[in-house]
C-alpha cells in the first residue's frame, strides 16, 4: 500500500440523504450523527459509522462489562430464574452466601 491516508469526517444525517436500508443496517435516523473514514491513495474506500453520544454522566451504563452484566441479567429474568424477598436485608444475605 503507498502512502494510505486517513481522513475522519463527521456530518449530521439530514432528510433522506441515505438509502432506508443504510440508515436501518447502522440505526441512525435524521439528526444523529454519523462519521466517514476515508482511505485515500491506491484501491481509497470511505465506511460510514453511525455514531451516539452518550452524556458522561451515563457512561458507565454503556461499559463492555456493564452491558455484559444486563444481557446476562435479562437472560436470566426470561428465563424466570428470579428470587423475591421479603426485604433488603434478607436479599443481601442471600448475596453474601452466593460468595
């Protein structure tokens, strides 16, 4: 490869300025904002990212292991595998005898 280049670009989507089958494959809809890549030299190609912004307040919320922890725990209320308790104190009991 000689002399590739990166160019990062980002734009707000406005209007119909891309295909439906664009903005439902990368869910953005108009006003969110998406990014272009843009290799530029031999056999250049430009991806297109849809891209959110998150308040920083709430960030922690969309951590990798965060997120893990909600499918895990979503999974496991489908599956109906839930316990009630009478109280707070007896719910972190029964956390305490899990470890």
């Amino acid at each position: 490869m000689k002399d590739e280049k990166k160019s990062r670009r980002r734009s707000v989507v406005r209007g119909k300025t891309l295909p439906r089958e664009v903005t439902e494959a990368l869910r953005i809809r108009e006003g969110d904002e998406v990014e272009f890549e843009i290799e530029i030299g031999e056999g250049g190609r430009g991806v297109l990212r849809g891209m959110t912004v998150v308040p920083a307040d709430q960030v922690w919320f969309w951590d990798r292991e965060w997120q893990r922890g909600e499918r895990e725990a979503g999974e496991q209320i489908a599956a109906g595998r839930t316990e009630e308790f009478e109280d707070a104190g007896s719910m972190f009991d029964a956390l305490e005898q899990e470890r």
